[in-house]
C-alpha cells in the first residue's frame, strides 16, 4: 500500500473499510471480523449484557491497517467507533492520538465516504501539521 497520509476508517462490528488517500487517489482494505455475524438474543434474569462481546482480534487489524496513517478519521454506526478508539487508548495511545475525528455514519457508500473524508481532511488539515514528529 502506498503512504498516504490520510486514512478513513469506517466500521462496524463485523467488517471495517480501511481507505489510504489524498486529493487524487485511494486504496483500500477489508477488514472482517472473527465474530462473522455473531447475534446473542438478551433474555429477562439472564445476568449479561445481551451485547457481543468485544473482539480484541478484529480491533487489533484494523489498527494495524491504520498504523501508517499521520491523520485518521473513524466513522461508523454504533458503538463499533467508540470500542475502537477504547481499544486504541488502551493499547496503543500513540496511534489514538492520530485520530483526529469520530463521527456517526450509518452505511454509506464507498464513494461517499472518501468525499465526506477528503472534505473533512481539507478543514482539518488547517488546524494541524502534516509533518510526521521524529
């Protein structure tokens, strides 16, 4: 992949899109979660959430997927953005301190996620540095 200095990432608990950009191009990367569309069905009395647990495995690709990113924007619907920041404050700040948005985004297209983050990047851009810290 090459070093673009922007990245998106949209996700949810079972897959995240993970775009590289700038002005003129992008690429991108699936990541899948190792919980393929697990569902608990919450019971009255039964002691648990009725939530999925979180999956550390799946949280840690994406992270590493982003790792090269000097700018980052999370987006997605739910609570599959805060789990991620949560896990990137924990495990590594470093990284957690690239992203610079996290934002509510139901499922849009590919197409319209780069735009909204090349948008967002373009205002954003004027509030930071571009220059990677040695």
């Amino acid at each position: 992949m090459s070093n673009h200095y922007h990245a998106l990432v949209w996700l949810d608990h079972r897959e995240a899109k993970v775009f590289h950009f700038n002005a003129t191009e992008s690429e991108h990367v699936v990541v899948k979660s190792t919980h393929h569309g697990e569902h608990i069905h919450h019971h009255a009395n039964s002691g648990d959430s009725g939530h999925v647990p979180v999956d550390h495995a799946y949280l840690e690709k994406v992270a590493h997927e982003i790792a090269s990113a000097g700018a980052i924007l999370v987006a997605g619907p739910g609570n599959a953005r805060k789990e991620l920041m949560s896990y990137l404050e924990s495990r590594n700040p470093a990284l957690a301190a690239k992203v610079t948005g996290l934002e509510a985004a139901d499922h849009p297209t590919d197409g319209e996620l780069l735009a909204h983050a090349r948008k967002f990047f373009h205002a954003d851009d004027r509030m930071h540095s571009q220059i990677h810290p040695r």
